[in-house]
C-alpha cells in the first residue's frame, strides 16, 4: 500500500503564466520592479508571504503584495491566455493510479483551499484525493507538516508515502517528513537541484514516473 502525495503547480498544472502575470501586477499595484521570469518561477511551492519575504525581503511590504497577488489572481481567471491547464499526461496518470487499489492519492501544495477547490472543480477530481493539505493549514513548505496531516489522515506511515514534486521545497519537506521524494523534470527547478535536495530520482515523463512508482 501506497500513499502518493502530489504537489500542484508545477506538477498537476501548468500555471506559470499566470503566476508570473500575478506577480507583475502586484508589484506593478505597489510601485515596485517586477521580478524577473526566473525570480517568479523559483518561489513556486512555497506559501505567499514566504514567497514574497525571499522577493522583496522580510521588511518589505509581504502582506500588501500577497493581498495584491491574490486579487490579481482572481483577475487572470476571467481573461484569455491564462487558464491554468494539466501537463501533458497528468489526468491519464491520474486515472491510472487511481484505479489501484493499492494506491491512495494526496496532495500537498502551497496554494489555499479555495485555489485547489477551483482546480477540483475544473478538473472533475472531486473523487481522487482522500487527502488534500494546503497553505491555509500549515507552514510553508520545507517544513513537513503537510506530509505529516496527510499521513496521519490517512493510516499511512513514512515507508508507505512517497512525495511527487518540481521543486526543492518539495523534496526537502520530503526529507523532513522521512518519506521517499521523486522529482519531475518538467516543473520550476532543475534537475539538478532536485536531486541535490533529496529527489531519489527525477523523471522526465508521466509515464517514467508510472514506471518508478512500480518500482
């Protein structure tokens, strides 16, 4: 038995463009140099005002930007060129594991529930998860709380989970909580990085990961 905890964006869904968008318009709604694509990307995963604190430092204006991100946010949902969508591959995996009775699904992300509630309903998942751990409950990722709630949750203990991620945050809370980590090529570190930071492996492909998780 099995407990395989996702992280979302990055993994699940490519939200890049939006999340960079995000960020230009709330720094843009405080006066303040946007950061960089790489700058943006590099924060994923981790929760907002950690986010933010690592962009403009712990004595800037963390709060106001995470409140103008999340308006801008909501913004980006109702225009064109920014729906969020699946990775190739995502919804079949999946499907896949869901059909294995000997796999239970979670998830573990930096977004807030009304974020990963909106992606339930727009993916048709509101039947794959039997554990869903977000921001709004915990610390921000490295720290394993997270991977600790879903455990508990759900009966599993350290040798039965596995963490699937695309960043280092990731992988270092997966070392904290004891449990095994894969990282995914496809997300907003390197490889490199992710194996620096524990990955056991990293995959290129949702078919690779099928194929490690068998093992």
């Amino acid at each position: 038995m099995t407990l395989v905890i996702f992280d979302v964006d990055g993994t699940l869904v490519d939200s890049q463009h939006h999340i960079v968008e995000a960020q230009r318009r709330a720094f843009a709604s405080l006066g303040l140099a946007a950061p960089t694509r790489a700058q943006s990307l590099s924060v994923v995963g981790l929760s907002l005002t950690e986010a933010f604190a690592l962009l403009v430092g712990a004595d800037g204006p963390v709060d106001a930007l995470a409140d103008a991100y999340k308006e801008a946010w909501t913004e980006l949902r109702h225009e064109t060129g920014f729906a969020e969508t699946l990775y190739p591959g995502a919804a079949a995996t999946l499907a896949t594991l869901k059909a294995d009775p000997s796999v239970t699904l979670g998830i573990a992300t930096g977004k807030s529930v009304r974020g990963v509630e909106r992606l339930i309903a727009t993916f048709g998942w509101s039947d794959l998860f039997e554990t869903i751990q977000t921001a709004d409950d915990h610390p921000s990722k490295p720290h394993p709380s997270m991977i600790e709630r879903a455990m508990s949750e759900t009966g599993f203990d350290a040798g039965q989970t596995v963490m699937i991620g695309d960043t280092t945050y990731d992988m270092d809370m997966a070392k904290a909580a004891g449990v095994r980590a894969i990282g995914v090529a496809w997300g907003y570190h390197e490889p490199v990085a992710l194996l620096a930071s524990g990955a056991e492996r990293v995959v290129g492909s949702f078919g690779d990961l099928l194929a490690a998780l068998a093992r």
